[in-house]
C-alpha cells in the first residue's frame, strides 16, 4: 500500500484517544481491582464532572484550569460518596447485584442531569487552535488531553508505588483478607481508591469537555468502550488496560477513517468479544 | 501479656473455640499443639482480630481486645504471621515489608527497622527488589516474619512457620524462632511439629475440637506418656 | 384453591378488558405493560439462572428491525418478517452464546460481553443509516386504512392488547415450562456449581445455550410485536444499553424468581413513569427517570429479590409465623 497521510494522521490521532480511554480504564480498573466492583455508572461520573467544567466556566466565568481542578474534586467526592452509600450495603452480596446498584446509578445521574440542564447539547464554547504538521490537522484539545492523561496516570502510579497509602491500596487487590493484620483499614481503603477513581474521571471530564459537547447521555457513547478496554487488558489489570486503550482506540481511529465512526466501533467491539473467547482473562491477564 | 479467658469463637453456626483460656508472659515463648482442625489457627485469628470473639475476654497488657476494630489490633503490639506465610505475590520483598510498617507508629522508623530486618536476614537484602511470589519456601517464610518484625511488635503470633517446608530448612525457621526469642520478643506459636516445637518453647497447651485438653512446661508435656503417643509417635 | 380460582378471575377480567370501553389512553398503558412484561420475563428466563445479560436490547432490536425492514425495502408481511427477525436473534445467541458457554464466561464477564453485543448491534443499526434512517429511526410503511391483518397494522388498540394478551400469557406459560422442567433443576444447580452439575451429567453447554436461545427468541419476538404496534423504531428505545439495562432492571424490581415478577417490574415502572409524568408534566424532563433510578438502587440495596418476590417471602413468614401479621402489613406498606 502506497503511503498515507491521511492514514497517519488517523493513527496519531487515535493514539491521542487512546491516552484519554487510557485514563479512563484506569480509574475503572483501580476500583474494580481494590474493590471487586464493576461500576457500570462510571462513564456518568464523568459526564457529571464535564456538566461541572462546563457550568462554571461557561455561567460563572470560572477559569477553565480552576474548574477543571473544581471538577476533579467534586467527582472524587462523588466516588466517594458512591461508595460510601451504594457499594459499602452490598459488599458482601453476588457481584452481579452490585453491577446493577451502579446502573441504578447511571439512571439516576442520567435523569439528573436531564433534569437540571435539559436533553440539550452543550458545549463550553471554547476555541483551541488546530495543529498543521506535514499536511495533517491535529485539534489542540487532543494533544493537551492526551499530555493531561499521561500526567494523571504517572501521578497515581507515583502515588502507588511510592506511598503507603498507595501500597496499601495494591496490596488489597492482591489479598483482601489479611489486611486487618498489617493494621489497613479496608473500609478506609475502599473509600479512599473510590475517591481516586472518582478523581480521575473529573480529570477525564475536564479533558473530554475540550472535545465533546456535554448532554445526560454523554456517558453512554463512552461508557461501553470503557468496559471493553478494562475487561480486554484483564479487569483489574492497569498495565493492560493501558495497552487495551491504545489498540481499541486504533481500531476506532483506523476504522473510522475506512468506513464511519460507527464502523470503527462495531469493529472494535467485535474485536473485543472475539478476544473474550479467545483470552477471556486479557491481554495481559493471568489465569484464575 | 497476652491473656484469653474463656473466649468462644465460630464460623456462621460452626463454633471453632470453647471457653479457651491461655495467657502469654511476657519473654515467654508459648506453643499451642493439636491435631489438624483443633482450632489453633482459629485461636491465633481470634486474636489478631480477624474473626470475632463471640463469648469471653481477651486483654493485652491489661488492655481489652474486644472493643478495638480488627485492624487496630496491630497497634497494640500483636503481630501475626499468617498460616501459609500469605505474602503479596506480585509485590517485591521490600513492598512487603513496606506492607508490615503501615500503621503510624511504625512508618517514621521503617528505614530503620528495615535495616534490622536486612542484618537479621541478608536473603532479603539480596531479594528485595523481586516478587515475593518468586522466593522460595524457607526465603517467603523468612520475609513473612519480616514483615511481622516492620511494625514493631512486642508479641509475634506464629502459625505453623515450619508447614509445607523441607525438613532443613524446618530447621532454619526454627533456628530463627530461637533467634527471634534472644532478641527479646514473645512469641506465640502454632505448631504441628510437636516433639521439635517442645524444645523451642517454654510452655505449651494441647487444643484438641476447640478446647484446651492440658499445659503445661515443655518438659511436663515433652514427657506426657498420651501426648507422646498421640503425637510424636515413639 | 383460592390462587387458582383467583387466577381465572384475573385472567378473565383481562380478557373482559377490550369490550367494556376503556379509554384508549389505558388501553395503550395496559398493552405497553403487556409487551414489555413479555419481554422482561423472556429476560428473566435467562436472568434467573445467574445468565445475567446486559444486551437484550440486541435481541430486541433485531427483533424490531428485520420486522421493519422486511417490510419496507423486501414488501415482506410480518408474519413472514417477525419469525425472520427471532430466527436471527436466535443465530446471533448461538453464536456468541456457545462460546461464552464453551469458555466459561461468566458473571461479570457474560455481563459485559453481552453488553458489547447490544452496542455492536444499535451502533450497526445507526452506521446502516441509508436503510435504517440511523438514529432518527424507522417508520414501517403505512397499509391501505391502517388496518390489515396482512401487514399486521391495527389501528384499534383493543385488537393490539388481545395480541399482547396472548403473547404475554404464553410468554408466563413458557417460564412455568422451564420452571417445572428438569432443565430448572439442572440450570439452578448449574448456576450455583457448575462442576457439581456436570459431575451428575448436565450437560452444561447445551442445557445454558438452550435457554439462551430460547431467551433471545422471545425477545425478538417481543420486538417485532412492538415495532408493528407503535410502527416507529428507534435504535435507542429498542437496542443498545439504555433499553438493555432497563430490561434488566424492571425485571429484577418486580422479581425474576416468579412467573409474575418480571410483569410486575413492567407495572410498576410503566405506572411510574406515567404517573410522574402526568403529574409533574414535562416541563420537569427527568424528575421521573431521576426518581425511578433512586428506587432502582434502593430495590438493589434492600430488596434484591424484587417486590413481588419480596411480598411472596413477606407472606410466606407471615403464614408460617402467623403472630408477625401487623408488623409485616407495616413493613409492606413501607416498601411499596
């Protein structure tokens, strides 16, 4: 095949996706490691945060830095809080029954948000210059929400391996059990990952709202692919959900640029569900 | 030091303990013996916090156990050795060790301790950047005691150190247990390895379904004609 | 003896339904309620046995769609359409079906395979917009006056809600079949162990995709009865994980362990939804969806196994105490 561009640019460009996806999964993925839950509702976290950036920066004139930073700590407390009110009743019960609390979840936040600002589209009305390298356009907004992820990302794996706090949180998704032992308060642990979980969606929401416009069912077109990729590096698995980002995102990319966007996901998650026969445990997962 | 009165403890409907009462001195190294499902790792869970004490006291240095959340145990100067070591496997050997001074009293002196910890056992000096999951039996067992040591404890609860081991490296733990006692701490231990564990400790108790059957010295009950028969086979 | 007699007096007040005049706005209310139960007990069918699936909207807009689309671009009846439509909904369980099975996925795992199932298909309806209409939907093409038997068009809706009658009674016949079969004994003990079950010779494979399929065709079913009956199909009120979770959800709220439960489920959050709506108006979009996903988490939290399985257990300690009588009607009234 003769050289393209425009190809090239797709690829770059999914690879700018991907760092956001990657951000993502990870917040997923942490919950889902430490805690053992899938929060089906987790994509409309971050739609509340991207409702958060845009309220105040385009009502109340709040620099978009400052009500990104707003967003982050205002999700975290709302992991927190779904945590604290939702999961923490049902921890002991079937995992399928906490799945389904958090979409009871993601109905509520959906409606809610319906309810204070409408089924309109919203965008913050902010104009950030096109990048043009070599005959190929790139949106600034995806180059900074790519860069902001990988910050994110490297900040929490510091916060992790160097801390105790961090440790802590790992060593409960290797053996919950014991934890009691080492003086860890798992409860403490549990609230504090759901916080950080919740942290990064606000980080993510302050990013996507750059690119997307915001509506109560925003998180539903991003939801989805979040699961995929988690389940696809091996729920729980961070390295691989990272990986998982990046090669769904260039199937979105590349088959975007082919056919439709749509396409490109239809493809992706056909991928995905073929992966799940074939290395139900992930990329990079191991066995059990 | 340690003391249990008449402590009752069970799994759902099952109960595990009847009315066990023991005490630990301080200095003293104590061993509970008894047949497979006797409840000695049950008594050694009960307290460390992680099942609860359905009936009966429990005390540390006077203080009772009863009323503090499991994971505040620990601060009182109990650390536990779990049974099968039960050390993160995808964690290196010093991120475990990282794991053992967590609570706040200890995490201002984990360079120190961690120093104590190397001396006391260079293989984990040699190992400490590689999966725990990776050691060997004898070097696991050895890095779950340091991780015990972390947190500075006054009295180690030990549950079957010697279990699964080759019979040299038996030895070795056991050595270690010896050392452990030199160097001051109190040591309550679970063991299988009757006739070896007798000549660690200073006295003993037989748990057999959940009651304590008798104590006494290591030497009484080195000498006991049925414990004798029933468990160490001459 | 008295819940069988109560049961004839139940199904022939439903049958009287059509000829003593109701008003056309409950008519449509009790055909919504009829439909969707029918679609929430084809789920629970599956649900029960611990095969919860997030992706029933696949099945359902299949379902809808073939319907639809046979009779638009091929002038197919949908009387040919509508097998058409469960006969591909059937095809595609097997086919993700059997090696989910064959592989062990499992909980969390079938849960979210099945939900990129449900996306792969509302996102294929949208990407074929040139035949589809995308995400605007679909509209079958009107026949001759409105009423014909062979393009299933109705314009009365007593004729519709004694076909939703029909459907949703033999959507409950089909859950007492697989109920009182083998295969309930076989699946409950699989869902619980699946080694175990296979030690004492179920065939786990086959005995899970049998009631899968079965599932899915129902469903479809559904969906084609649904797509003839308001004549407009949406890739979002008929697949995708809006319509798939809600699925879910109003089947687990009204309880998926009795025949009743899942049509309870389609009660309760139809007469909600239109409750709220009419007494909040639709200047308040949301307030109802808002409160509905409250009771949702709160069904989950302390009634996990729905209000009408609730009541059941409710009356079953009841009867069984008999001295708790007071304090159970209170507990009742608090939970309804």
């Amino acid at each position: 095949m003769v050289f393209d561009i425009y190809l090239l640019e797709a690829i770059i460009n999914g690879l700018l996706l991907g760092g956001v996806l990657a951000l993502l999964a990870l917040g997923l993925n942490l919950i889902f490691g430490v805690i053992d839950v899938v929060w089906i509702s987790y994509a409309e976290l971050v739609m509340a945060g991207m409702y958060g950036v845009y309220w105040l920066y385009a009502f109340f004139g709040v620099p978009l830095v400052l009500a990104a930073l707003i967003a982050i700590f205002g999700v975290a407390v709302l992991g927190f809080l779904v945590h604290y009110l939702v999961i923490s009743p049902i921890l002991g019960k079937p995992p399928i029954n906490q799945l389904l609390a958090t979409g009871g979840l993601l109905f509520f936040l959906q409606s809610f948000a319906t309810l204070l600002f409408g089924v309109e589209f919203r965008n913050i009305g902010l104009r950030l210059p096109v990048i043009e390298l070599w005959d190929m356009y790139f949106s600034f907004a995806r180059i900074l929400a790519f860069a902001a992820a990988l910050i994110g990302m490297v900040s929490l794996y510091v916060f992790l391996k160097r801390t105790f706090m961090g440790t802590a949180i790992r060593a409960v998704a290797q053996d919950r059990e014991i934890m009691a032992t080492m003086g860890v308060n798992t409860r403490q642990v549990y609230l504090i990952t759901s916080a950080i979980g919740g942290g990064l969606a606000g980080l993510a929401a302050g990013l996507l709202v750059l690119q997307y416009d915001v509506h109560p069912a925003v998180g539903l077109s991003f939801g989805p692919i979040t699961f995929m990729i988690c389940v696809l590096g091996g729920l729980g698995n961070l390295l691989g959900g990272f990986v998982a980002a990046f090669i769904m995102s260039q199937f979105i990319s590349i088959g975007g640029f082919y056919l439709d966007l749509e396409w490109g996901y239809v493809i992706a998650f056909v991928f995905f569900i073929v992966m799940m026969f074939l290395r139900p445990q992930g990329i990079l997962g191991r066995r059990g | 030091m340690l003391e249990l009165r008449s402590v009752s403890a069970r799994y759902g409907s099952f109960q595990a303990l009847f009315d066990v009462s023991l005490d630990v001195r301080a200095g003293e190294a104590v061993a509970v013996l008894g047949p497979n499902g006797a409840g000695k790792t049950t008594l050694l869970r009960v307290i460390s916090g992680l099942l609860p004490v359905a009936a009966g006291e429990l005390t540390m240095e006077g203080r009772s156990l009863l009323d503090l959340p499991p994971h505040r145990i620990i601060e009182t100067g109990i650390a536990h050795v779990l049974e099968n070591r039960r050390l993160f496997p995808r964690m290196s050997v010093e991120e475990n060790l990282k794991m053992g001074a967590f609570i706040r009293g200890a995490r201002a002196r984990f360079r120190e301790r961690l120093d104590v910890v190397y001396e006391l056992f260079p293989r984990m000096a040699e190992r400490r950047d590689q999966f725990a999951g990776t050691l060997s039996g004898g070097e696991q067992q050895m890095c779950a005691i340091g991780r015990a040591l972390m947190s500075g404890p006054k009295i180690l609860l030990m549950d079957e150190p010697s279990a699964g081991l080759a019979p040299v490296i038996v030895e070795q733990v056991f050595g270690l247990v010896d050392r452990l006692r030199g160097e001051g701490y109190t040591v309550l231990i679970v063991e299988q390895n009757v006739q070896q564990v007798l000549q660690l400790v200073d006295r003993a108790y037989l748990l057999e379904v959940g009651s304590i059957k008798t104590s006494g010295s290591a030497a009484e009950l080195a000498a006991d004609e049925t414990l004798r028969r029933a468990y160490i086979g001459i | 003896m008295t819940g069988r007699r109560l049961q004839y007096a139940g199904l022939a007040v439903l049958v009287a339904l059509p000829f003593v005049g109701v008003p056309e706005y409950y008519m449509h209310i009790l055909v919504l309620i009829l439909i969707w139960g029918f679609v929430y007990t084809a789920w629970a069918i599956m649900g029960r046995f611990g095969l919860v699936s997030l992706g029933h909207g696949a099945f359902l807009g299949i379902g809808a769609y073939t319907v639809a689309l046979a009779w638009n671009l091929l002038g197919l009846t949908p009387w040919l359409g509508i097998p058409l439509g469960v006969g591909l909904a059937v095809l595609v369980a097997v086919v993700i079906g059997y090696p989910c099975f064959r592989f062990r996925v499992v909980g969390h795992y079938f849960a979210l395979v099945t939900l990129a199932l449900g996306e792969v298909v509302r996102l294929t309806i949208v990407a074929l917009r040139d035949h589809t209409g995308g995400s605007l939907g679909l509209t079958p093409n009107r026949y001759g006056e409105g009423t014909s038997l062979y393009a299933l068009q109705f314009a009365d809706k007593e004729v519709f809600y004694v076909i939703a009658l029909l459907l949703w009674l033999a959507g409950i016949w089909i859950w007492r079949r697989v109920d009182a079969s083998m295969a309930r004994f076989a699946m409950d003990a699989l869902s619980e162990d699946e080694d175990a079950a296979a030690s004492v010779g179920v065939h786990v494979t086959a005995q899970k995709l049998r009631i899968t399929m079965l599932s899915a065709a129902l469903t479809a079913l559904g969906g084609g009865v649904y797509a003839q009956y308001l004549l407009y199909v949406n890739p979002g009120t008929v697949s995708g994980i809006g319509v798939s979770l809600q699925i879910v959800f109003a089947a687990i709220a009204g309880g998926m362990f009795t025949a009743l439960g899942p049509t309870v489920g389609a009660m309760i959050t139809i007469v909600l939804a239109e409750t709220l709506r009419i007494a909040i108006g639709t200047e308040v979009i949301g307030l109802d969806t808002t409160i509905y996903g409250v009771m949702l988490i709160l069904f989950i939290i302390f009634l996990p196994k729905g209000v009408l399985g609730g009541l059941i257990e409710l009356y079953e300690r009841r009867t069984a105490g008999g001295a708790g009588a007071m304090a159970g009607k209170r507990e009742v009234g608090g939970g309804a």
